[in-house]
C-alpha cells in the first residue's frame, strides 16, 4: 500500500485546508474525495488550468507536464491533475497560479 502524505493548500486569500493524499493517487483527485475544489481543465497535463506551485515537499508527475515549459518547472510549478506526492507538501493553489504563467511571455 502506498504512503499517504499530508499535503497543505494555501490560496491567495490566506485560506488554507490540508488534505491526506496517496502516493499512487494525484493531488486534484484526492482534493476531490476530500470536498476541496480547485480548478481543472483537460486533467492530462496538457492546459495548466490545474497549476500549483511547490513551496515546501516534492511531487512526481504521472504523465508528462507538457502545459509547463522548463523556467515554470525550475521555478516549483506543477500541474495538480498528474502530481503525486512523494513527501508531505505545501501548495499554492487557485487560479491566480495559472494566471502566472501566461502573465510575463518574455521572461
Ligand atoms: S487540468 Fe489540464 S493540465 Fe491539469
């Protein structure tokens, strides 16, 4: 059985809600089971509605990101619909993260 990790999101707002995510299920999905919304989109890596970013922990990703090009993942971004926790982890969440990564093309 895989481990479950305690993984905390943190909203813009201040709000925050921690979540028990297994190690084989993704961060959106338990945010699901659990009755916390976040926002989704095609949930294949492939929009970046879902962005978050990393501020404390490491998470994996199932399927490629492919919504996140190399600066974003340099920088702690990760795609929520195919992150698994490898460790306890703390988040930003909402969809100000996504708004991020569009926000400055010429960086
Ligand atoms: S929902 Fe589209 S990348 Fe996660």
């Amino acid at each position: 059985m895989s481990a479950v990790h305690r993984v905390e999101l943190r909203w813009r707002d201040g709000r925050t809600e921690t979540i028990a995510v297994r190690g084989d299920e993704t961060v959106l999905d338990a945010a699901g089971r659990e009755g916390v919304s976040l926002p989704f989109g095609c949930l294949t890596g492939a929009c970046a509605t879902c962005a978050g970013q990393l501020l404390a922990g490491r998470v994996e990703h199932r399927r490629p990101p492919r919504a996140l090009k190399e600066r974003h993942l340099a920088d702690g971004y990760v795609l929520l619909c195919v992150a698994e926790p490898r460790t306890d982890c703390r988040l930003r969440v909402g969809s100000d993260v996504q708004a991020e990564l569009v926000s400055n093309p010429w960086r």
